[in-house]
C-alpha cells in the first residue's frame, strides 16, 4: 500500500515531507503535492513530518477524503518529481485546516 496527500496540503504545501523519502515519490504540482503509489515504499516516513497531517496510508484514507488516492494517482503522472523541500505559499498557514479545498486544487 502506498501513502496518499489529502485535501488539507493544497494551498499549504509545506514539502517538509519531500526529502525525507527515500523513493522519490512525490511529485508537485502549482499548489499541491502528490505521492506516485507505485514509486511509494510504504515507509511512512513523511507522515510525521507534514505539519498539516495530510498524509495517510491508502487503507486510512478517511472516507471523505477517498478520491485523493485516485487523484495521487493520475497527477503523480502529470506533475514532477520533487526531491528538495519547496517552499510553502507565504499563506500556507492560513489555509491549514480550511475545508472543502478540493475546488481549489490547481492541475
């Protein structure tokens, strides 16, 4: 099983989840990151260190949250791979916790 980036990373995307992975398995977008699942190691080691606790494991997806594993998916093959943190949007924090983002996820 791979991990899955959720709704509360977009317009956060902090990437402090991003050198720690030892797979290269995250990929950015404009203002999201995704995980490649087949890339994925199922380390787990980006889960702590997301201050926006984004990310779970494919099977702990909450179920309101479910079509981010389809998104991780199909964006992971557009988008970049990432291996340096990237800097958050300056109001990154502002934007911790707000829900209903989904419409806001720039492809």
């Amino acid at each position: 099983m791979a991990f899955v980036v959720t709704e509360n990373c977009i317009k956060c995307k902090h990437g402090d989840c991003v050198p720690v992975c030892p797979a290269d398995a995250f990929h950015e977008g404009p203002n999201f990151l995704v995980i490649n699942p087949i890339a994925c190691i199922d380390c787990g080691l980006c889960v702590p260190e997301c201050p926006v606790d984004a990310i779970y494991q494919e099977d702990e997806v909450p179920e309101d949250q479910q079509v981010f594993i389809k998104i991780n998916t199909e964006l992971s093959e557009l988008w970049p791979v990432i291996t340096d943190k990237c800097e958050p949007p300056a109001d990154a924090d502002d934007w911790d916790g707000v829900e209903n983002k989904l419409s806001l996820l720039e492809r």
